[in-house]
C-alpha cells in the first residue's frame, strides 16, 4: 500500500475507519474514484508533516430509494486547501452509483 510506505517515510499516524457496515455493492467508475481518492490521499502526506495525522473513513451517507451514498473522507493536520481553490474540487457524486447487495 503505497500510501502507509509514504506515511511511514515521513513518520506520519495512518488510520483507516469504515463505519456502519458497508457491505455494498458498487457501480463506479472505479478508475475515477480511485484516482481521486489517491490524489486526496497523495496530498494529504505531501501538506501533513514528519510525526502528522491522516486519516481516511469511509461512511454511509443518506439512503435513497434504491441506493445509498458513501461519504470518502481524508483528514489531516497538514495546511488545508487554500480557499480559492475550494470550488475547484469535484462534486464526488458524479463518480459513482452505489447499491445495497
């Protein structure tokens, strides 16, 4: 995983949480969402400093009729995202449909 090799490198704490069960079943563009989640995950050891925190959880979100969301969340104590570049970070549900298995 090369995200603990890099967090380990910089000394940096690495949790992973899932929360509420997420057996599901996923319909994404697997690629897309991946690669964002990495570009997140990326930043969040390059901004973090040596001896940081990062975090990544993913939770369920709010059910619909027939699907479910799931809420990718990476947090850190590195310097944050500038706020003019705020509105330039995707809306994630435009990646992916979820369902219930």
């Amino acid at each position: 995983d090369l995200t603990r090799i890099q967090t380990e490198a910089k000394e940096q704490k690495f949790n992973v949480e899932f929360k509420k069960g997420l057996d599901l079943e996923v319909w994404a563009d697997v690629v897309g969402v991946k690669k964002i989640l990495l570009n997140l995950l990326s930043n969040a050891v390059k901004y973090t400093p040596k001896g940081g925190k990062i975090t990544f959880t993913a939770v369920i979100g709010n059910n619909m009729e027939d699907s479910v969301k799931v809420r990718f969340v990476v947090e850190d104590n590195g310097r944050g995202i500038e706020k003019e570049y705020l509105d330039k970070i995707f809306p994630l549900n435009e990646y992916a449909q979820i369902n219930y298995k």
